[in-house]
C-alpha cells in the first residue's frame, strides 16, 4: 500500500524544517496543507522541496479534508497525519504503517505527562463522552498522529476546525471500521499553542452531535 504524510499549517515556521527532515529520513512522500501562513512557513517548506496546497477555508479540519482529497486524487492508499509541532514522534510513523493492512485506522496514543493539565483536563472529558455513547474503550481520541485508509475516510468528513480528530473517530466507529490505538511518546510543543477553551467545548459537542446524527 502505497503512502503519504501530511503536514497540517498554520505559521509553524520555527518548526516546520525540522519536521520535513524527519519525515523524509523515512524516504516517505511528505506535503502541506497550509492555511495561508505569513511566517515564513511556506516558503520553508517549497525551499525543503515540500509540495504546498492551500485550504479552501479556515480552520484545521479544512486542512484534513483538504490532505484526504490530494492522497485520494494522487492514488495513495493510506493518509498519515501528524501535527506539525514536533509534539509528535515521526519515528513512528512505520509503526503505524506495519498495522493498516488489518485496520482502517492507527492512532498514537499519548502519553499525557506533556500535554498542558488545561488540556489534558479537557482530553479525558472527551475520551469519556465517546467511550460512553459508543461503548468503546479508546484511550485518545484527539491524537494529532494518525494513519488512515484514504479510501474509507475521502469524502465522508466535514469538521472544519478542531472538532475534526472527534469526528473522524466517531464516523469510523458508526461505520464499523477498524480502529487500533498504540503508545507513543509526546513531547512538549514548538511555537504557541492554537487550541482554545471554546475548541474544547467544541470538540464535546461535536461528539454529542455524531453520537445522535445518522
């Protein structure tokens, strides 16, 4: 199966160089998908040689939508998605790809020693709302790593913002895909963080809205 990373962007330039250099150590395929940023970030990235395409709208979720429609018009097979702050280990990326052929989806799960205690606060709500309308047992639903079949996930996502994560673990599991979660490390972030209060209460109300939507 044949694969490729996305970087989501939004002025990520003091990370961004350090990212692609990772990632083409694994002599993946690598893009971004860019939200207009003015910090230098694209520039980076087309200097490193680094596709860039540019969101139809605002927003992160528009930014996943945007990365599975490119994979899907450039016959991948599988999308990884990580977030381009060097929170996320990209070593284990082919951790993550030795798994698709027996599921639709690998998760990073992270260890939530690193992730701000606002946040993490805001992280356990959320794993418990879905674990208790859908009768799961997942233990990160807001990863920010993640391998996907582009086949099963182009065209059925729609969050444009922060909410995204939520929504594309809730439609896989009422489509029944295959979900795996395995450990990985998190570190703390480059570059001011994005997430805000108001994302949190989204992310909850988004998986209250998919839990009781067709």
């Amino acid at each position: 199966m044949r694969a490729i990373v996305c970087l989501p962007t939004r002025n990520e330039c003091d990370s961004i160089s350090l990212m692609v250099k990772k990632v083409k150590k694994l002599r993946l395929p690598v893009f971004v998908s860019d939200e207009h940023s003015t910090d230098g970030t694209i520039e980076i990235a087309r200097k490193l040689k680094v596709p860039v395409y540019q969101r139809t709208c605002s927003g992160k979720g528009c930014g996943v939508q945007t990365a599975l429609n490119i994979a899907k018009k450039k016959d991948y097979d599988i999308l990884v998605l990580i977030d381009c702050d060097n929170t996320y280990p990209v070593e284990d990326i082919p951790k993550l790809l030795s798994l698709m052929k027996n599921y639709d989806m690998v998760v990073g799960e992270r260890k939530f020693g690193n992730v701000p205690f606002v946040n993490r606060i805001g992280n356990f709500v959320h794993i418990w709302a879905i674990n208790l309308l859908f009768f799961t047992r997942l233990k990160d639903i807001n990863s920010g790593l993640r391998a996907m079949k582009v086949n099963k996930f182009a065209g059925i996502i729609d969050a444009k913002n922060f909410d995204i994560e939520a929504q594309i673990t809730c439609r896989a599991l009422k489509r029944g895909f295959k979900v795996k979660e395995i450990p990985i490390n998190y570190h703390t972030r480059t570059g001011e963080s994005k997430l805000r209060l108001m994302d949190g209460i989204s992310i909850f109300w988004r998986i209250i809205i998919e839990r009781f939507t067709p």
